[in-house]
C-alpha cells in the first residue's frame, strides 16, 4: 500500500489538491494522510512564554484544525475515510521533511495555483522540500482526473527511476499510460513528432526509440502496457501544448535545479498535475 501525506491549508490549491488525491486513490492502493502546517511569523507570538504562549499556541492550532475539517468535510463524499488529520506549527518546508522522513511515506501530495509564474515554479523546485524530499511529490495545479499519464522521458539515466517510481505507486493497470521521448527543439533544428509503432523505428527517433524500447521493457515486467508511445522534438509551447490533455504528466527532476532548464518551464506551463522524481 502507498503511504501518502496530503498537505492542507484553507485555501482552493489545498482544497484542488485534496480531490485530486482522493479521485488518485481510484488507480493506487493507497492510504492518505493529512497534515496542516501552521506557519506563524515570529513577530505574531505573545510576548513572553509558559502559560499565556502555551494558550496562545493551543487557540491557533484548533482554529486550524476546525478549518481543514470543514475542507475534509465539504469532499467527503467523494474520499474514502482518512486518517486523523495532523496539524503542527513550525516551518512549512522543515516539519513536511521532518514528518517524511520519520514515517517513511512513500509520496506527497501538494496543491499549488496555475497562476504559478514561472519564476515562482522554479522557486518551489528549489526550495528545500522539493529539494530533500525522500519520496516523489505530485504538485497539483488543476482538478482533472488522474488518467491519462504520460511519463516523459529524455536522457537514457532518467528511464530508470522514472519507470520504477512511478511502478512503486501505481502497482495495478488500472489507468493508461503513454510514453513520450522529448527534446527541446534548437535553432534550425527540425521538429519532430512520431508515433513509435513496433514495426517502424525512424532514423532520426534511434535514441528516442532506444529509451521508449527500455521504458516498455520494465512496465511490461509489471503487466503495463503503454497505450501509446512517442518521440517529440518541439518547443517548449507546442510541446505543453501536446501535453496539456493528461491528468498526471510524471518527469524526473535533478538534484541541482538550473535556472535555464527547459523542462522546468515546460512543466510549469502543463496545467496538470506532476509527478515529480528524483534521480
């Protein structure tokens, strides 16, 4: 079973985030845990400590508490029962890491705004949950169903762990998968979009087919077949384009985030969610 923690605030990307981790538990096996966060600006705790803070802080978290129970509430006809939601004050990023690390989840689920600039999507890649998170994070941006999912695929050291993460979530076919092989399409460079049949490899698709070949191989291990498979060569806005129509778009992401990263701003512009891994 996947253990999945589920981050909630009292706001639409939470409550968009929420259904879509309860409409997920359709194609996983999979328990969900909430938690809220509750971060408070130094400048807004009582002066002093001992009795008055301690009151202080036990007023905050059940006004919390209250809340995210009324988002749970408001969807619960559409989500399977939940474990007690966990609500802690502290550092958003720390106590997400801290409580991913001490019971071993398997996957976090985190709500965020279409309206992300790009900018501001690369800053969450960097920040230091995205960054030191043990387990893959989906990122959700819209409420769509999760199928389709397409799995996208580049450099031949991305097969590996994007095939197996997403393997280790999804345990039954139950929902369709495509494959994609992208590049990003360089000045005078043609474009390419090839659907990749077994009988008709194209030349210029070799590394493309190579890396799709591999990805097929280990899903089918696991009973997966890929509905589809493709080799595309485009930019960055055909591409998003292309992608725009999947319910989870799964990508691996590297350790040290570079500013100029062409798959960053290609997943910030995809309106679905993201299946975020690590090498």
């Amino acid at each position: 079973m996947v253990n999945a923690l589920v981050s909630l605030n009292a706001d639409l990307a939470s409550s968009i985030a929420f259904r879509y981790a309860c409409r997920l538990m359709e194609y996983l096996d999979m328990r969900l845990q909430p938690i809220h966060v509750e971060e408070v600006d130094k400048g807004s705790f009582p002066p002093g400590s001992g009795w008055v803070r301690s009151t202080w802080e036990k007023g905050l978290l059940e006004t919390a508490r209250e809340e995210i129970a009324q988002l749970i509430n408001a969807e619960k006809a559409n989500c399977p029962s939940l474990d007690a939601t966990i609500v802690e004050m502290g550092e958003y990023d720390e106590a997400l890491l801290h409580e991913i690390e001490d019971k071993s989840y398997d996957l976090l689920v985190e709500g965020v705004l279409t309206s992300f600039h790009v900018q501001q999507f690369h800053k969450r890649i960097r920040s230091k949950l995205y960054r030191f998170s043990p387990s893959p994070i989906i990122m959700v941006k819209n409420l769509v169903k999760p199928d389709p999912v397409v799995l996208l695929l580049g450099k031949e050291q991305d097969v590996a762990p994007l095939i197996s993460t997403f393997l280790k979530l999804f345990t039954k076919p139950k929902a369709r998968v495509d494959l994609v092989h992208l590049a990003f399409k360089k000045t005078g460079q043609t474009e390419i979009k090839e659907k990749i049949q077994d009988d008709a490899v194209p030349i210029e698709c070799e590394e493309a087919c190579k890396n799709l070949q591999t990805a097929k191989e280990l899903l089918a291990d696991r009973g997966w077949r890929p509905t589809e498979t493709w080799a595309l060569r485009d930019t960055v806005d055909k591409t998003s384009g292309f992608l725009s129509n999947y319910g989870l778009v799964g990508s691996c992401i590297p350790g040290n985030v570079h500013r100029d990263s062409q798959m960053l701003d290609l997943l910030s512009r995809i309106p679905s969610a993201t299946l975020l891994c690590k090498k």
